[in-house]
C-alpha cells in the first residue's frame, strides 16, 4: 500500500516538533509525479535550527532539495533526472555543510549552491506533499501523485546502507530509524516507537500499488552534453535522443549554451544518439558507451543534416536496427554532404537550396542489388522547387517507371505554367 496524493489541498502533516532533536539526518523514501506542479514537495521538514525539503523545481523534471538556516540557503538542483510515471527511490543526507542526494540508491550530486532567501513567513510544520512556504508563495503546488517506505534517519546514511535496504519492508526497529512510514496498515502512522503519527487532509489516501523490484529497476546514467558547430560555437535549443533498439530511453533539450545533462534509463550499456537542432544541424552517434549511476562529459560537434520521415520498404542490409533505415549511403567519390538525423514521423527532408518536398506517404527504396527508387502510394506526390525549369522552351523527360496499378487521369509529372 501507499500514499496517494491527488495535488489539491492534499497532504499528510506529521507532528510540529518530531524531528527538531536532529542536526544530521537521512530522510528517503519511493516517490512517483504524475505532474510536475510548481515547486511540488515530496516533504518539507523542521529540524534542529533548520528546514529540509526535496521537491521538484518549477514545473521541470528537475530534483531539488535545499536547506534554510534563516536566511541562508544550501541547495542542490539536479535537471532532468525525474519521469512522469516512473517509481523513483529519493534519498537527501543532511548534515553541517553538508547534503548528498542519491537516486535510485546511487549518488547523484553532493555539490552545494550557497545563498540567501528570505523566509518570512516560512511556516515551521512537518509535511508529506506540502510546501512550508504555501502561506507565502500561493503557487507553491502540492504534490499530485504516490509515495512509500518514507523513512527518517538519525545520522548520514551511506550509499551502501541506503542500497541494502530500499528493497525491504523495515519494522521501525532498525537501529538509527526515527520515523517510518509505510501506509501498509491502511493509515500514515509512524511504525517506530516515536509514534509521529500522521494526520492526512484532503483526499490523501492508501491505495494499493506496486514497488520496483531489485530485479525489475532500470538503472540510470547520465551525459554532460556541449552541442558546439563546426566552428566551435556552442548551440542552444538542440534536443537529444537516447535510443537502444530504436526504442527512446532518454531525451533532453539545452535551454541554455554550456554542458547540459541526458538522463538514460537503461539496462544496455550502449546507446544510439541523435541531436536535432532547429538550424539545420545534427548528428548520430552510434554504440555511444554509458554505465550504470555514472555521469560522463562528452562535447559534440554537429554539421549540415538533412530530414527524412516516410515509410521504410526496403533495408541496405547494413542498418544496425532491424526494422528502420538509419543511415544514407553516398558513393565513395561523393563529396561530404548532409547526414541523415531524424527519424520523427512529422519530418521532412531538405538539402540546399535545391529543395525537393515529399508529401505524405513516400518511401525511397533501397532492395539489395538494386538502385534506390521513389514509391508513392496513389495519395502522394513529389514536388519539385518552382520556377526550376522556366528557362527551357525545350525538354526531354525521361524515367523508369513501373505502376501497381492504372487509374484514370494518374499522371507521371505535371510542369510548367496554365496560361488562361
């Protein structure tokens, strides 16, 4: 069983008090969005001289936990390391100059940001799901979404005692646990002798619901991406794709220029990338190696791509992926020219100015020992740029062509101008 929270007026308040005998703390526990409401809380606590609370920032999928001495703030923000949906296992060690955030039972970031904030009006309440600032900042949303195994710790927890133990149902005898609370009962009591039972308002409720297994958990990785042009000049607005097996596991997009992070979800220890920029840049990157909760650097310079969307007939017989064309061959004498980098069903292709646009359902066929031909389906077509002829008073067409079927008025190429 676990706590449902349906981000209206929802939550669960523990006792004023329970924990202000606590200057270094460990507080985890399973937690699950189902939207990112603005500045949602998976708790807001007072402790000794302090306040703690995990939320997500704005309304991005971004992991913040801070601290409020007064006016002093430490935070720590983690971008896109959160999912819609997804189970995630939430662990924020607290002490004098000191938080470690840990995910999924691996450390993610112990880096400080330190700063003030006033807190005027702060409230100094224990809550599940609730901001402490909710009387200041009415946008501060409450949490819509489940929560479990929610668990208060005396002291600094290791990664590998909080790894040991996320998979386990705890009685509340564990040495160092001051607080549990794991719904199971049907109620958000305290499972431990300190009995901070908890009082749920709104519609908070115990449903029943499902935990990760060790078994069943995906791990995560992440990439430190700089996305620069061939010159060198760092890019915005570009988004990335992690894909293993053309099934997508993780995507980001830079709001800003500098290095910004991809959070992958998976059991492979390879995956295929593709940026797409909005300037006509992008690229792949093929086998690219991730491990397990580890975060690497990577700076990646994208060229000139084309776009191509339709309906694959046919393989080359060397495209790494079973059921989808990857990549466009050239012949080795041609010159370097655009790579092909998106496969989205809404693109489009486009090379130079020479622009030829497909519309609707076109394949270009590529059977082996044959050369590439254009299928149209008997609803699309093929339009060539205007005004690409209009200098000749003469001309000879000429093509291959092959129908699947005549129908009347079906036209092979239709040029030039109707003069009224």
């Amino acid at each position: 069983r676990v706590l449902e929270l349906d981000g209206t007026n929802s939550f669960v308040e523990l006792p004023a008090g329970a924990f202000t005998n606590l200057d270094e703390v460990t507080v985890e526990g399973w937690v699950k969005w189902e939207s990112f409401g603005s500045m949602s809380r998976f708790f807001d606590f007072t402790l000794a001289g302090y306040e703690l609370n995990v939320m997500n920032r704005a309304t991005d999928p971004a992991l913040f936990v801070e601290t409020l001495h007064g006016n002093d703030r430490a935070a720590m923000l983690v971008t896109e390391v959160l999912s819609l949906g997804r189970w995630t296992h939430i662990a924020a060690a607290v002490g004098t100059n000191t938080i470690r955030l840990f995910v999924d039972g691996a450390l993610i970031s112990s880096n400080l940001v330190r700063g003030q904030f006033p807190t005027a009006g702060l409230e100094k309440r224990n809550l599940l799901g609730r901001s402490n600032f909710k009387a200041v900042y009415t946008t501060d949303a409450d949490f819509r979404g489940q929560m479990d195994e929610v668990r208060v710790w005396n002291g600094l927890r290791t990664e590998a005692q909080i790894r040991e133990n996320m998979f386990k149902n705890l009685t509340g005898k564990e040495a160092g646990l001051v607080g549990l609370w794991n719904f199971n009962d049907g109620s958000a009591n305290d499972s431990t002798s300190a009995a901070h039972h908890g009082t749920p308002n709104g519609q908070a409720k115990i449903v029943e619901a499902t935990l990760p297994s060790a078994s069943a958990l995906v791990p995560w990785s992440r990439v430190m991406v700089q996305l620069t042009d061939a010159s060198g000049a760092p890019l915005q607005n570009v988004t990335i794709r992690a894909e293993v097996n053309g099934a997508e596991v993780g995507r980001a997009t830079s709001a800003a220029l500098g290095y910004f992070p991809l959070t992958v979800w998976t059991t492979e220890r390879a995956v295929d990338l593709v940026a797409i920029a909005t300037n006509d840049l992008g690229g792949w990157r093929f086998a690219f190696p991730v491990t397990p909760y580890t975060e690497q650097t990577n700076i990646w310079k994208l060229g000139p791509a084309i776009h191509l969307a339709g309906r694959a007939v046919a393989l080359d017989g060397k495209t790494p992926h079973s059921a989808l064309v990857v990549e466009l061959v050239e012949p080795d004498d041609a010159s370097p020219g655009p790579t092909l980098t998106d496969r989205s069903a809404d693109a489009f292709i486009r090379a130079a100015d020479s622009t030829a646009l497909p519309h609707a359902d076109v394949g270009i066929r590529a059977p082996a020992d044959t050369n590439r031909v254009l299928q149209l389906d008997g609803k699309s077509y093929l339009e060539l740029p205007p005004n690409i002829f209009k200098e000749l008073t003469e001309a000879t067409i000429e093509a291959w062509i092959k129908w699947d079927r005549l129908v009347p008025g079906a036209d092979l190429f239709d040029f030039g101008i109707y003069n009224s």
